[in-house]
C-alpha cells in the first residue's frame, strides 16, 4: 500500500512577488538603455567626452571596491550599480573638462569619490541612498569648480579633435536673450528643432540629444523597469508652465518644446528622477513626484539665476520621495472595518 505523500505548505514574511530579474540585470540593461545618448556625446564631442566618461566609470567602480575593501564587506561591484552610476556622472560632465586646463581632470575623479562613497556606501549602500549619487556628485563638481563645469565647447568637428571652441547653451542664450535669439543663432525654429533633437549643439555630454534618450527610455519602458508615471507628469508638467509663463511679456506665448528638449530635462525625466530607491514606489506618488520635479525644473530655468534646474529639482524631490510615498500609501485591507468595529464596542 503507497502513501500519497502531501506537500508542505510553507508561508513566508511578504512581498510574494518573484521575478527572474536581478539587481545586477536591471543595473546592466539601465546601462544598456543608455548607450545611445552616451555614443551620441561621443560623435559630437570627439574623443575627450569619451576619456571623461570612462574616468568617471572607472573612479567610480574603484572607489567602491577601495571602500568596501577598507571596511571588511564583500566587493559587489559586480551588480553594475557603481558602472551605473559612472556612466550617469561621465555623461553629466561637460566635454570641456579635458581641455579646459592640465588640472580638471580631477574633477571627475573625486566627484565619483562623493557620488559612491559619501552619497551611496556611508548610508549603507544600494537601496539605502537618500539622493541619486550620480547628481550629488555632479553637484559638488558644480560648487567646488563652478568656472570648469559651466564652459561648454561646440560639437567637435573631428572626433580626435581634443580641443574646441566654447559657446553658450541653448538654454544659456535663451536665459539671457530670449528665444528669438536663439531662433536666430541656430537659422530658423526647424534647424533649432532639428540640433536640439539630434544632439548637434552644446551641453553636457550626454544630455544633447533628445532623440537617442528617448530611445533608451522608452526601451527601459518596454521593458517594465520603469513606468510612464514620473516621466510624463515630470515632462507635462514643465511644458505647461513653459508654454503659459515661458514667453517674454505675455501669459500663452512660451515655447514648450524648446525646453523639453533642451538641458538635461529628457535625460532627467527617464533616467534620474526614475531612480529606484530615490523615487517614490507607490504609481501616485510618482505622479506627484514627477509634477514637482517638473514645477521645481522651470521655477529655477525661468525664475532662477541658474539656466538649468533638473539636477536641483530631482535633488530636491528626493528628499520629499519618503513622505509622499508615506502620504499615498494604500490603506490596510481591513483596517477600516477594525476600527469600526471597535467604535461599535464603545
């Protein structure tokens, strides 16, 4: 006689959801999505914005181990969150830096020391950072080198071409002069349209061109590892304000789409503001994660003193992203029917 064997059922501590993705995965596939914008600043800059990204990749990955090795903890740089991170930093630095004096190439180098080791590893490491290490370290870049970090060069026109011509940023010129200069260094609104798109113009090196960030995100929303939520509501919300408050003398006159592809705003809205740990978890609250980051974005660009506001606007939210995930949090399932029951007793 054979005993029909019963399986086990065991119950473990939530969350029940499994997944074949790994942290490493999603690192290296982000990493991924990014190669389009990061080739693109490549083409146009020539080989130092390939020395700089590397540089910053590189310090990166070793500041972790150094740290790690330091503190007796097993070496995960492996996961590609410090490559991550790297690429993210390189391609928020200008191309300038290599050429600007025979000393700034330091700059990347400790600007990666702060983004991994003070922003990431001293608040326990991956999934404990408060702020998007990639923007404290540009940041501190920006405030301890403020004349390196703010002289853009025109796109090379050869790509071993290791100097340029400096010029200012469309966003620069737009700040200072308004749109209609702009319009007029770049010809007419569709060649002005067409460099922004392309990337064919000065800026950071990753950030210039619009069309092969989109790719990427959109690849990182195909694939489901972000959501449409922080980046719609981040770029909706700074197209309404530019397109209500952005014109000179009259309410409805702005021009949105020269500032949504502009500045680091694509690369912001689907690669830094969707941080994982920074952002909120909760759908709603990455709405209204996004819409801050967005009013923050223009408030700064057409308020400020400062023609760019992504990096001070995400930096910003971060701080905020506990308290509105703490805000929109579902409610327990139950909980009401509990507390009610109890008042019934009284």
């Amino acid at each position: 006689m054979s005993v029909k064997k019963e399986h086990e059922l065991i119950v473990s501590v939530s969350p029940h959801v499994r997944s074949e993705e790994t942290t490493s995965r999603i690192m290296w596939t982000v990493s991924l999505a990014l190669l389009p914008a990061a080739l693109a600043g490549i083409y146009f800059f020539g080989l130092k914005a390939l020395f700089i990204t590397a540089l910053c990749i590189v310090s990166s990955v070793v500041s972790e181990r150094f740290y790690l090795k330091i503190v007796g903890k097993k070496s995960v740089v492996g996961d590609g969150s410090a490559f991550l991170t790297g690429l993210l930093l390189g391609m928020n630095m200008p191309a300038s830096l290599w050429s600007f004096s025979p000393f700034t190439a330091h700059v990347p180098v400790i600007a990666s020391f702060v983004a991994i080791v003070i922003t990431k590893q001293l608040f326990g490491g991956l999934g404990f950072n408060v702020f998007n290490p990639a923007l404290i370290g540009r940041a501190f870049a920006l405030i301890s080198w403020p004349k390196a970090m703010t002289i853009w060069n025109e796109p090379a026109a050869a790509f071993l071409a290791m100097d340029a011509k400096t010029t200012a940023t469309p966003l620069g010129i737009l700040k200072e002069e308004g749109v209609t200069r702009l319009i007029e260094v770049f010809g007419d609104k569709i060649n002005l349209y067409t460099h922004l798109l392309t990337g064919n113009r000065a800026g950071s090196i990753g950030e210039t061109s619009a069309v092969a960030i989109l790719i990427g995100g959109l690849f990182l929303l195909y694939r489901g590892y972000i959501t449409w939520h922080i980046p719609v509501s981040f770029l909706g919300t700074a197209a309404v304000i530019a397109w209500v408050f952005g014109g000179k003398g009259a309410l409805f006159t702005g021009d949105p789409i020269v500032h949504l592809i502009s500045g680091g705003m694509m690369l912001g809205a689907w690669f830094m503001a969707t941080d994982y740990v920074t952002s909120p978890s909760i759908r709603k609250g990455q709405i209204i994660f996004g819409i801050g980051c967005g009013f923050l974005t223009m408030l700064i660009r057409l308020k400020g003193g400062y023609p760019e506001g992504v990096m001070f606007a995400i930096l910003i939210m971060n701080c905020f992203a506990p308290l509105i995930d703490r805000g929109v949090r579902s409610r327990v399932f139950g909980a009401v029917k509990q507390v009610k029951a109890k008042e019934n007793r009284k």
